[in-house]
C-alpha cells in the first residue's frame, strides 16, 4: 500500500527534495549511552534494546558500514546516513565530526540523519550539524521524547523529561536544523488520550517530522521481565492502527512522517507478534487513512501528493 496517497512520508519529501529516491543507511558509531553508562543509570530505558534494529555495532567503520548497506539496496543511487544505534551524539564534538566527515565523504551520501536523547545535544554539537546543512547537506536531528508525560518517562527510567526536550528542540531550531521527534504508543499507564495529548505537546512546541511507535517488548531489556509478570501488555494491531490513524489525521499536513510503526524479528522480538512482519501495521493503517481520511483530515486540512513531480 503506498502511504504517500494519505500522509506525507518521508520518501515522498525526499523525492521532492532530491528529484529522485533516497534511502537512509543505518549506521553504527559506537556509542553509548548517559542512561547506560552510569552517567544517569544502568540499563537503559526499561524498554530498551538496541539489538532490536538488527544493528550489530561491530567494529567496522563508517564507511564499511556504508558499504555493506548499500549492497542489501539497488533501489537508490542516492542516500542518508543514519547514526540510529544509543545516543548518536554522545561524544566530543572533534570525535562526532570524524565520524560524520566519514559518512558524508562519499558524493551520493546526500545528508546525515543523528538519532540522540534531547539531554544529549550540546550548543557545539548542533552548530556542527548545522555546519553541514550550510554545506548543502540535508540534516535531521532526531529526538527521542517518547512521551510527553514526566511521571511517564520516570516510569520507563528515561532520566530525562519534557522540559529537556523543549530546550533541545528551542536550540535545535535557533541552529536552523529540522527536528524528527520519536513517540511511543502503548507505553505503561499511557492510553489513546494520553499519546493524543503528547502529539499535541509536540506541535505546540513545534517540530518538522515524527517517528510513531508501538511498544515493543525485547530480550534484555527490563520490560521483558515485565512484560513475563502481567505488569506490560502491548496493544493489539487494531489498536495501534486505529491510534497511529487518528494521530496522522490530527497531524498538520507540512510534517513529514519518517515512520508510522516498527518492527523486530525473533528471537529478540518477545511481544506483539504482529510487530514481526514489515507490512502488518502499514496496511492496517492505510485501510484506516482510506476510511476516514488522511493527514490533517481531522484538523480541516487536505493532503495531497504532487504525483507530477514524482513521475
């Protein structure tokens, strides 16, 4: 099912962008984490495992790494590098630019994408990335928030709540740089109205693109433990689709949506299975845009892909 019909994708912005197909390239840098590294915690997040992207941080370099991504695509001839794995700018700033120099030195790596927490992006680190957007570069800064909800984030040991956020993204947009915001649905204690109350936080405070979630449980991580006591049951398919739907058509149709659900693979996957297949979720929440309306639908707008432009 092709989304770009009801919400404005990521693919379709960078089609626009580029004039042709880009696909982003994960990428491994070796970091760590202030929640993991005993700066905040232990652990992680209580739903936390970062084998659950499939992502082996070995040590490989960056533009082995590259190398190896490209191979599994012969659908693009141009790409994003995405620091996904930890916190992708929890380094000195002299050691963040080798590794991003390291990323961008070949010609058909259009831009950098850093997946980060919003207590981890100093003022030197966004004048970094925004140096390589002045170069021409297209450059996502993403933030995990997660939630909206401080008593929320304490639940799930995040070690950070909405107000480190809000500074992140204050200084992010006075550097000029874009902002991808991360939210989990079905997180404990958090129902339809309270992620709906999220999304809204984050409009409010103002952001280019978003990233949805279901909650995943995963091997190694706390809620797994959880998760075996009765204490975390994750939605149902029906129910993710129908919340993910609604928030799509609350969202004002200039953000760009990077993803509308993820997926692992056993053995590291334990709960809900339905998070196993790629196209699961997709088409459950595409049946619900083509029901009920895409995009903006919910707040008076009308999304509408420039199909000329893409041809």
């Amino acid at each position: 099912m092709d989304l770009t019909r009801h919400l404005h994708t990521f693919g379709y912005y960078l089609k626009r962008r580029f004039g042709e197909t880009v696909h982003k390239l994960s990428l491994a840098g070796d970091f760590t984490c202030p929640n993991r590294d005993g700066t905040l915690g232990r652990g992680g997040c209580t739903f936390c495992n970062v084998r659950s992207f499939g992502r082996d941080p070995a040590a490989l370099s960056i533009s082995e790494q590259l190398a190896r991504e490209k191979e599994k695509t012969d659908r693009a001839r141009r790409y994003l590098a995405y620091f996904q794995a930890y916190t992708s700018t929890y380094a000195e700033t002299e050691l963040l630019r080798r590794l991003y120099d390291e990323a961008l030195a070949g010609a058909d790596v259009a831009g950098l994408c850093v997946g980060t927490r919003p207590d981890c992006v100093p003022d030197a680190t966004l004048a970094l990335l925004a140096e390589y957007q002045d170069q021409g570069s297209e450059v996502w800064l993403e933030l995990g928030l997660q939630i909206a909800h401080d008593q929320t984030q304490a639940l799930i040991r995040r070690g950070h709540g909405l107000a480190e956020y809000r500074d992140a993204v204050r200084r992010a947009h006075g550097h000029g740089l874009k902002v991808c915001t991360h939210l989990i649905a079905g997180l404990p204690s958090e129902d339809a109205a309270a992620v709906h109350a999220s999304l809204a936080t984050v409009l409010d405070i103002g952001v280019e693109g978003l990233k949805l979630h279901p909650l995943m449980v995963v091997r190694g991580s706390r809620m797994a433990a959880q998760y075996r006591r009765g204490e975390v049951m994750p939605w149902s398919l029906d129910d993710y689709a129908e919340v993910a739907a609604s928030l799509i058509r609350h969202t004002p149709t200039q953000v760009v949506y990077h993803r509308v659900s993820a997926t692992a693979q056993a053995p590291t996957l334990i709960a809900p299975d339905w998070c196993a297949p790629r196209w699961t979720a997709l088409q459950a929440i595409g049946r619900l845009l083509t029901r009920d309306g895409g995009q903006g639908s919910a707040l008076g707008q009308s999304w509408r892909p420039d199909t000329e432009r893409l041809a």
